[in-house]
C-alpha cells in the first residue's frame, strides 16, 4: 500500500473526504456541489489562504485515509505574527495505528515553521492526549467552548 499525504484538492470530495470527517464528529453530508463552494471560499486565495488541510491518500483505491487541518490565525499581540489552530485530525478506523497521524500533525508543523508562526496550538479529547504528546505538544492551560444553537 502506498500512502500519498499532500493538500485537499478540489477534486477530495469524490476521494471521500467528508465522509471520513463522520469518523471524527457528527458532520453533515454534502454534494460535491456544495463542497467546492466551501472548498473556494476556504481555499481560493492559493498560498494566501489562512486555512490549509492535508490529507492522507491510499493510492492503491484513491481513497482519503487521514486529514488534519490548520487555520493561521494573525495576533495583534504579537505584531503579525501567525499562530496555528490544528482542528479536524482524523484517520480511518482501519487505517489507525499505522503513524498516519504522526505524518499528518508532523506536515502541518513543518508547514507552521514555513509560515513563521510563533505556536501551533490544538485541543483534543483526554485520550488522545498521549498521541500529542509523542508529537511534541503539551498540555498548557485550559479548553472552554460555548456551543451555539443553530
């Protein structure tokens, strides 16, 4: 098997993307119509976009095994300077245990480097903790969300 990690393309969604991100959270189906309206308003500024998400391929079936985004948020508090938001992290359950995710987290970090940012800073569920911590996070402060209705 041969795994392919590079950025979502506007092409993903008949790769399965959103059907993976069901794994991770209760995520709505979409046509492929209505992903690459999303995928350009997300995307469609090129190397300008504050979003980036990358995506693991088996090439074997041309299937989307594994995605992490990040979104490149520019502090005033830090003259400009960018820090990165890691959301969406997923591997398909078949696929788990294979460092996918490692090589996920690890191109989203090199691509935070190139970016400059000064952090790179995610939340995840207790259990995965461990898993961030092999890749070099630690624990720092607290998590809040206020969900709202919609």
């Amino acid at each position: 098997m041969m795994i392919e990690v590079r950025c979502l393309e506007r092409g993903d969604w008949k790769r399965g993307y959103v059907e993976l991100l069901k794994q991770l959270t209760v995520a709505p189906s979409m046509n492929q119509g209505q992903f690459e309206k999303v995928f350009e308003k997300m995307y469609g500024l090129g190397d300008d976009s504050m979003y980036e998400t990358i995506v693991a391929v088996d090439t074997d079936t041309d299937r989307i095994i594994g995605a992490a985004s990040a979104i490149y948020e520019m502090k005033f508090a830090r003259g400009g300077c960018l820090c990165a938001h890691i959301e969406d992290v997923v591997v398909d359950s078949d696929f788990r245990g294979a460092k996918l995710g490692w090589r996920l987290i690890d191109a989203l970090i090199q691509s935070a480097r190139k970016r400059n940012c000064y952090k790179i800073i995610l939340d995840c569920a207790e259990e995965n903790v461990g898993f961030y911590q092999k890749c070099g996070f630690q624990r720092k402060e607290v998590q809040m969300a206020l969900y709202l209705d919609r």
